[in-house]
DNA sequence: GCCAACGTTGGC
DNA sequence: GCCAACGTTGGC
C-alpha cells in the first residue's frame, strides 16, 4: 500500500531546485530518531511532499522513493538512514505553512503540530488538500 | 536576531 | 529514573 510522506530541508543547504537538478539524490543527515523511524518506514513508489523550511516555509514540490532505507555512509553510526528519492514536480502553486495551518484539516498535519520534526507521515486526505491548494489537477 | 519547542546529556 | 542545563531547529 502506498504511503505519503513529508521531507523537509533548508534550501540554503538542499532545495527543490537542487533535486530537479539532479533528478535523485540521497536524502541524508536525518539525527532525530523520529525522523529516521519514518525514513525507515518508507518505500518504493512512496510519494514525498518537498517541504522548505526557514525562508518562506512550504510545501514547494513531490518527489517519489526509489530506494529503501539504508545505513548513511556520511554515518559511522549504523542506526542512522538514508533513502534515495526522484524529484517529481515542482508545485504549479507553492502552499505555505500559513496556508496549512488555516485549512481546518492540514492543520492537524505533522509538520504543523511538531515543527521541528524533518521526515513526517501524511494521509491520503491531506496529501489531496495540498495538492488541491497548490492549484494541481487531481491524478 | 530572538525566542519557543524540543531533544540530548550528564549529575545525582 | 529524574531533572536541570545545554544545544539545535525553525518560525517570525
């Protein structure tokens, strides 16, 4: 079964743009143990809200999972993961964190409710509310 | 730059 | 095992 998630990053260190550039990347760094369970629950065919945060925070694109977690090489600690993700489309409209926390439902999302948290689960339900914001047709 | 929230560390 | 101190993240 499918399963949504939310990847965050500061894009003065990795943006959506730099994603696009490369078309996949390794999505490392992740030292929060939270994070890392939901790294290590995801799998291929999964699909990622790009969320950027720090300046003018949002939602901005999606990317897909293509490989499942691993350990992070850049790590000499073994608990810590990777997983690989391709970039998939950059948002027609980008939806910002005031806008999530407006809508009576993505306010109840996990990035909202626990800001600091980096790798997050999203339902089916808001996954559609935030592609509905960002002005994309349904698929 | 400030501050709140939260995670981690270390003394006891 | 508790809790104070400290460090980090991220929104503003």
């Amino acid at each position: 079964m499918m399963q949504y998630w939310l990847i965050k990053s500061d894009p003065e260190t990795y943006s959506f743009a730099d994603l696009q550039r490369e078309r996949q990347t390794a999505w490392d760094g992740v030292r929060n143990y939270q994070a890392r369970n939901n790294l290590a629950a995801m799998q291929v065919g999964d699909l990622c809200l790009v969320y950027h945060s720090q300046t003018n925070p949002g939602v901005v694109g999606t990317a897909e999972v293509v490989r499942p977690a691993y350990p992070d090489p850049k790590s000499d600690d073994p608990r810590w993961v990777n997983v690989d993700v391709r970039a998939g489309k950059a948002l027609t409209r980008s939806v910002s964190l005031g806008e999530l926390r407006k809508h009576p439902l993505l306010s109840q999302m996990g990035v909202v409710r626990q800001g600091r948290l980096s790798v997050s689960p999203v339902t089916a339900a808001e996954w559609e509310a935030v592609m509905e914001l960002a002005g994309e047709p349904p698929r």
